[in-house]
C-alpha cells in the first residue's frame, strides 16, 4: 500500500485530536496555554500513515540506514516510517530515557549498529530537549545523526538547539500553521 503526504489531512487530524487549550505544564517545565499531544494522532491509523509519509518526504534528501527517537514518544514514529518505507534494510532504534535495569543495560535498543546513520523522528519540538538527549546517546552508540524530523515545531528554542549540535531540523508544520504565535523570547 502506497500513501502519499497529505497535508491538508494531517492538519485536520492535528485540530480534531492533537491541539489542546487550557493550562499545561510542557516535558521542558515551561508553561502554555495549549498542547499538542502528538500521540493522539500518531497513535491513530490515518494519521500514523500521514505522518510517515509526510516525514519520508521531509527526509528524501538525508542519508540514513536508521530511524530512531526517544521511547515512548518516537516509538510509534519509527514503526510507521519503518513500515511505509520502500527500503527493506531501514532498521529502528529505541532510546531509553533510563538504562535497562537487566539484559545488556542498553540506552539503545533495537538492530542498529554503530557507525550507521539515523533519523531522529519527534513529534513535538519545543526546546529539543528529548530528541537531543537522543541524539547524545546516539553518538556515544557510535551512530550518527542525519537530521531531526517532527510533527510541530513550538517555535520555542528547538531548531537553534539543534543547530547548536550541528543536527538539521525538518518539520511538517508550526503552531503558526494553527494560528498560534509562539511567546515572545
């Protein structure tokens, strides 16, 4: 089955399941008057499909043999891009928030081997906090990292933090695109 980006689609589902108001405390500890919820949609079968195809296209350019992001967040991301994919030697990549208590103690699980080239996929941006402490525990793996692509940027500091460390930001929409304008700096 073969589906193409449709952003139109994804902006519908993002308003419909995503975009929250009210008071919320954000992973990066500061405050908003809205949320994004990024699960609601990549958790959803229409839109998991939207989004995977939407961040193939993002990252047609960038040499990857891997997709890989923080657990729990990325974990559906990287099945679906895994899924829709063409390449049948694309491997995945968990990132453990804490080592593994058992086993290999790993920060990284999954296929990937080190020298290999990842896409860290994101669903929501706001200081790149998560995807950066990823992308750290990637290179101490001994993989590299292409780029980052995400759902939503916040527009909050994340795409200057990942220039920071020398990691291009590709995503598929803003809160502009839903009429919010982000905090003044």
């Amino acid at each position: 089955m073969s589906v193409t980006y449709d952003r139109d689609a994804l902006h519908a589902l993002v308003l419909e399941r995503a975009l929250k108001f009210g008071d919320f405390t954000l992973a990066s500890g500061q405050k908003s008057s809205y949320y994004l919820d990024g699960k609601q949609v990549a958790l959803h079968a229409q839109g998991l499909r939207l989004i995977a195809a939407g961040f193939l296209e993002l990252a047609a350019d960038w040499d990857y043999d891997a997709v890989g992001g923080m657990s729990i967040g990325a974990d559906p991301l990287i099945g679906g891009v895994l899924s829709l994919s063409d390449r049948t030697d694309l491997v995945g990549a968990m990132i453990r928030k804490e080592a593994k208590g058992h086993g290999t103690g790993r920060y990284v699980e999954g296929p990937l081997q080190g020298g290999q080239n990842v896409l860290v996929v994101e669903d929501v941006v706001t200081t790149g906090g998560s995807s950066l402490k990823a992308i750290e525990r990637l290179r101490d793996y001994g993989a590299e990292v292409c780029g980052v692509v995400a759902i939503v940027d916040r527009l909050q500091g994340g795409a200057a933090a990942f220039e920071a460390a020398g990691v291009p930001l590709k995503t598929l929409f803003t809160v502009r695109d839903f009429g919010i304008e982000p905090p003044a700096a």
